[in-house]
C-alpha cells in the first residue's frame, strides 16, 4: 500500500458508496488538519475508525512513536485485507464495526486510548449506531483524550455536542467534497 492516490482506491469507495459515503480519499491538506491536535510524542494508543484505503493510517504511522500502538477498525473486507499487507508491527487491523471498541481493546490488554480518529460516513450510519458509538469512543478515551473527526456537513454535531467537555471545529476547502473537521474534547 502506498499514500499516493490509487484509482482502484477510488473504484472501491464508488462500489461501497453506501457505507464509504465518498468517491475519493481524504486530501492531504484534510488529514494533516484532522491529526493537527495529536502530541505524537506522549500517544501511545490510537484508534482509527474507518480507514477505508489507508490514507489517514499511512499518516499517522508515519508520525507515531515506536511505542505506539495503532487499532483500525474497518467493516469492508477489501479494504481489511489491504491494509493487512502494511508490514508494521505497530498496526492492529479488526474487520469489525466502530461500536466494538471496548471489546477490541480488552483483547489488546489496553484500559483506554488516547486518541480516536474517525473517518466515519455518521450521515450514513443509522442514528442509533452513530449514538452506541459515541458512547463507545467517549467511555473509551482517557481523560483529556480527543474524539478527530471529519464530515462533509455539520449533520452530526448535535449528536456529538452532548457526549463531549468541548467541541473545536474548523473547516477546509482542501478536499473533495471541501470538509468539517471535528476535535472533541473529552
Ligand atoms: C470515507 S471512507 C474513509 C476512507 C479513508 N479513511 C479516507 O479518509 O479517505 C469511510 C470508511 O468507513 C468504513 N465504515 C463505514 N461504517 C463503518 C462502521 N460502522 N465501522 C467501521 N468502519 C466503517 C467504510 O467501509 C469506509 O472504508
């Protein structure tokens, strides 16, 4: 897997359109916005919530201490098996739906993450689900922990804005289609 843009990655986000939300993968500019909040230095569990192609994990692997442990959580069984071919013995991959965080973690022997990065299509996902994974990633995170995540519109925020201490929210033109990004603050 490399982080430059593939047309099969493309291919593959159209073919899963219902539950990938996109057509393209995230812009450089948006994954460098949505990590900005993270200290790479003291981090030493993340989380990735749909990592789909692998552009936001190729980042954040490139940036993580090598006593940081990343776990991807990715329900497309393509996209699983494209990100098992990453050699790196810091990376997890779990074919499994965001709302199993907790059990994912028991497994690992880890009590909580410091870091969620989502790159989930919530618009797309039923109410309840986004609402039980929200609460997942909230009950999930340490104290002073951060929820990043990004979407196209603000459908969510009300759904976010009651589970966190503090919501910062910025917004760059740099992607297709131009984005939200989300830092939670626990
Ligand atoms: C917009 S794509 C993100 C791809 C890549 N991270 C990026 O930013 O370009 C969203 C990903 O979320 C995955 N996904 C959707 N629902 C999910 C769920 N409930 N649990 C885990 N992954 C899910 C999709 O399969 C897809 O790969």
């Amino acid at each position: 897997m490399t982080a430059r843009f593939k047309f099969s990655d493309s291919i593959k986000l159209i073919k899963n359109i219902k539950t990938t939300g996109t057509i393209t993968p995230s812009s450089k500019n948006l994954v460098r916005r949505l990590l900005a909040p993270i200290d790479f230095a003291s981090a030493r569990c993340i989380v990735e919530l749909g990592p789909g192609n692998g552009c936001v994990t190729q980042s954040l692997l490139k940036r993580m201490s090598e006593d940081c442990v990343l776990i991807c959580l990715e329900v497309n069984n393509e996209f699983v098996a494209e990100l098992n071919r990453v050699e790196d013995s810091r990376l997890h991959v779990y074919n499994a739906c965001a709302s199993s965080i907790r059990e994912i973690l028991d497994e690992l022997n880890f009590v909580e993450v410091d870091y969620v990065v989502s790159s989930l299509p919530l618009s797309l996902i039923d109410d309840d689900v986004v609402k039980n994974i929200l609460v997942e990633v909230d009950s999930n995170l340490k104290k002073g922990g951060r929820f990043l995540q990004y979407q196209y519109s603000l459908a969510n925020y009300s759904d976010m804005k009651p589970v966190f201490r503090d919501i910062k929210l910025k917004f760059t033109f740099r992607n297709m289609p131009p984005a939200f990004v989300y830092e939670c603050i626990k």
